[in-house]
C-alpha cells in the first residue's frame, strides 16, 4: 500500500527546545496510525506542522504526492481534523456548528443539508440538533466533533487526542466510530496517550518520546521488541530485593532489574515450568512473596524498556485487566 501521507526527517525547535527531531515515518492509504506517547512528546506539533498552522524548522511532509508547504490549499481538502482543545462553538447549536464547517470546508451547496442530516445521525444527537453545544456532555461534544472533522468526507482525517478526558463508555463509543470512519476507506492519523487506545485501535504504532520516534511498528511487533519471552515481575519486603535479584541470577541465569520493591526479568523460554520452580525457590528459601506472576509483553514494558522509564497511571479510568488503566502523562 502507498503511503498517503510522508513525514521526512522532519524536525520543529522552539527556540532551544528541540520538540521534534529528525521524525521520519509514512501513514498507507486506508490505515489508522497512531501517534502514542506521554504529554510534550511532540504530537501536536508534528499535528499542527501536517496542517501547515506551523512551519518546520526543518524537513518536510508530502501528502497524496504533494509538497504541503507548496499546496496549503489543496492539502486541506483532503484532511479532516479534531483538535485536543476547541472541539466545538460552544454558543452555536449543533447544527449551526455543522453548517459552519460545510462552509469552511466548501461542501458543496446542494449537498449542505444531506450531510448535517447525516451528520447528526451518525453523532446520534437528532434530538439536540438545535441545543446549544456548550451545554453538550464532553461525549457529546467529541462525537459533534467528529461528525464536524468529516463534513467534508476528507479522505484523511486527524484525531488530536480524541478521547483524552471522556470516561470508559464514551472512550468506547468514540472507538466503534473511529472504526466506523476506517472502514468506509478513511485514512486516519490520530494521536494517544493511552496504550490500550493505540493497542485497540491502530494497524500501526510509531511511539514517541521528547520528539523522537523510539518505535515503529504493529502493536504486536513492537511488543516483540520487549523480548519474545514472558515478563516476570516480584514483588518482596524491600530487605529481601537484592537476595531474590541475586538468586534470580545464580539459579536461573537471569538478569533482573529492581526498582523499589518490584523485581523485573524475562523469562526467555516463557513457560510456566520455569516460573513454577521460581515460585518453589523463592518458597523454599522462606522469602515472603507480595506479589509473583508472568505476562506477555505490553506496550507500556516496551516503553520501560526503550526509555528506562514508565508511567503508570492506577487512577482507574479505564477498564480491564493489565494494560489498561494505563496512560502516559
Ligand atoms: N508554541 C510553542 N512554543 C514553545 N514551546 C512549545 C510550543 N508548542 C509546543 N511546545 C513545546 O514542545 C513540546 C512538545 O509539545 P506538544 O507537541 O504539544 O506535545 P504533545 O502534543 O505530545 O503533548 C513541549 O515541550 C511543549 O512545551
Ligand atoms: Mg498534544
């Protein structure tokens, strides 16, 4: 597949600040990418350099072909967008909001009313049509928002954050539509902070950190880049760490980290025969064990692994087992 969109080496400084640096990467017609990482890793900015509201320091973006900074025009026919902040006029109804973009966005005139009936539909907001969308609940504004991104059936749409903020059913909710959007033959370039978001979501995922892209890949390639085996991960009484790290070593051969109490390796051959007889060694050497289990590789252990360091977020916004709940902040 060709790629509809090409970033080359594409780098932004504000001042000393390098937010992107040397970025290259392409987005295949008809795939949804996605841009994962922690707030200031530089998402917006390359976001806001692909619809020219900023200019690169360096390097450039071609898209369907054309150079942007030599097609501005054109380029913003084929991209729909929802940005991280303003995602609605909050003092124009939702239907007045739709007609603005039509305009914005030169849908055709005889098109105009087909599309907002459309669009309010597919938001699910008939009933609100002409509410005010400052009264809207944050689900509700997304999902206006994202009608509105699509008024013009762009054949690319960007997705800034499109669910930071918005609880578990509308986190859902958003997704399905996303989905819904990529099916009909929308390409789509959207930004997250949220590793199930990115693991749920995207054919392809290039991680960024402090401007850089760290990892490229699908999830299930980049996850293979924390090692094919299982993660073994113990937690013991902080007097106990540097026993069990170095029995870990001397009787298994492997090669732990600690950090604070929670002791991390890989279990290379990733069999439970082996985690089996840690468990009876660390029994039978009297250590109390807090915590013991192994699990596949998640995104956010490639994360740890890449940078040293990971951030977990247990404040519980969404739900599910092991890599979920998680968010990079
Ligand atoms: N207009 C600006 N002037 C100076 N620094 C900026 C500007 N915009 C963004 N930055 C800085 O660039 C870095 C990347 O920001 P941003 O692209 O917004 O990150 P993200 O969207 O991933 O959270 C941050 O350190 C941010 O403070
Ligand atoms: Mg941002």
């Amino acid at each position: 597949m060709a790629d509809i969109i090409k970033l080359e080496n594409l780098t932004k400084r504000f001042g000393d600040l390098v937010a992107v640096n040397n970025v290259t990467f392409g987005i295949k017609e008809g795939e949804i990418f996605g841009l994962l990482g922690p707030n200031g890793a530089g998402k917006t900015t390359i976001i806001n350099m692909l619809l020219t509201l900023l200019k690169p320091t360096s390097g450039r973006i071609v898209v369907s072909g054309l150079d942007i900074s030599k097609n501005h025009e054109k380029v913003k026919q084929l991209m729909g967008l929802m940005t991280q902040e303003t995602i609605v006029e909050s003092d124009m109804t939702a239907r007045e909001n739709l007609m603005l973009f039509a305009d914005l966005y030169h849908v055709p005139r005889d098109q105009v009313q087909k599309r907002i009936k459309m669009s309010l539909e597919e938001a699910d907001l008939v009933s609100f049509a002409d509410s005010k969308a400052g009264k809207f609940s944050g689900g509700m504004q997304r999902r206006l928002g994202l009608v509105k991104a699509m008024i013009q059936e762009p054949e690319i749409l960007v997705l800034d954050e499109p669910t930071t903020g918005l609880d578990v059913q509308n986190r859902t909710t958003m997704w399905q539509r996303i989905k819904e959007l990529n099916k009909k033959g929308t390409t789509i370039l959207m930004t997250t902070q949220y590793l199930e978001e990115a693991d749920e979501l995207c054919d392809r995922i290039g991680i960024i950190d402090h401007g850089k892209v760290i990892a490229l890949g699908t999830s299930s390639e980049i996850k293979r880049l924390a090692g094919t085996g299982k993660l073994l991960e113990i937690i013991v009484n902080p007097e106990d760490v540097s026993k069990v790290v170095s029995l870990l070593k001397s009787r298994f051969g492997i090669v732990a980290m600690s950090r604070g109490d929670r002791i991390t390796g890989v279990l290379e051959k990733g069999d439970d025969r082996e985690f089996t007889k840690i468990s009876a060694m660390l029994d039978k050497e009297k250590i109390s064990v807090l915590s013991i289990g192994a699990h596949l590789p998640t995104l956010d252990d490639v994360f740890m692994k890449l940078t040293g360091s990971g951030m977990r977020d247990t404040t519980g916004e969404m739900q599910g087992g092991r890599g979920a709940g998680m968010r990079w902040r």
